[in-house]
C-alpha cells in the first residue's frame, strides 16, 4: 500500500523496555501505530524520562530503528540517542498523528546520518 494513503490505528502497550546500543536503559514502548491493512507496526511512540508519569517526553519512531534482543527481552534503538532527542517529539499534548505527521517522522528519520 502507498505510504501515503496508509491508514493506521494506534495499540497501547505496556512493559516493552527500549535500550541504547551501549545497553543503557533509555525508556520504553508506549504504544505502537500499526498498519490497518497489513496489521503491521510502522511506528513505535516511545516514552522517555520523567519521574512519577511527570515530564516525559514522547518520541515517534519508524518501527524498524527498533531490534529486539532477546537476552533482556526489550527493544534496542539503533539510532544515537542525539538523533532521537532531535527528532520530532512531544511532552503534553499529542499531535495528531496524521499523513502528515507521519510524513514528518519518516522524512527525519530518512534523511538523518545513521549514526
């Protein structure tokens, strides 16, 4: 299906941990957005920070940056986390996770060194 009439529906998750490459622990999987048709995860909104629920901040990310590793039975980013950190985010109020939105994530992450 073309990315650009992808419709996509959003699953909430819980106890998916997301690590470095280094193995430090960066968060974890907050929900994914998954392709209607196929049924598979494009996208994975992974939740960084905060202390008690209070100041997170949100990031979206392609599904495939994601490896999972099966010794901690967690996700691995294979980005930097400086890529992600700069990449598009947010803390309180969820943009609509739309065609566009998910233009603007695929775009960053596309044309962003693989560090």
């Amino acid at each position: 299906m073309p990315e650009a009439t992808r419709q996509l529906a959003e699953a909430e998750i819980s106890g998916l941990n997301v690590r470095s490459r280094d193995g430090d622990k960066l968060g974890h999987v907050k929900s994914l957005l998954v392709d209607k048709e196929s049924g598979q995860a494009v996208y994975a909104v992974l939740s960084l920070g905060g202390f008690l629920g209070l100041n997170k901040s949100y990031y979206p990310v392609p599904f495939h940056v994601l490896v999972y590793g099966l010794p901690e039975d967690d996700y691995v980013l294979t980005l930097d986390r400086r890529l992600l950190e700069g990449g598009p985010s947010w803390s309180s109020n969820p943009p609509d996770f739309d065609q566009a939105y998910a233009d603007r994530v695929t775009s960053y992450y596309r044309s962003a060194p693989q560090v």
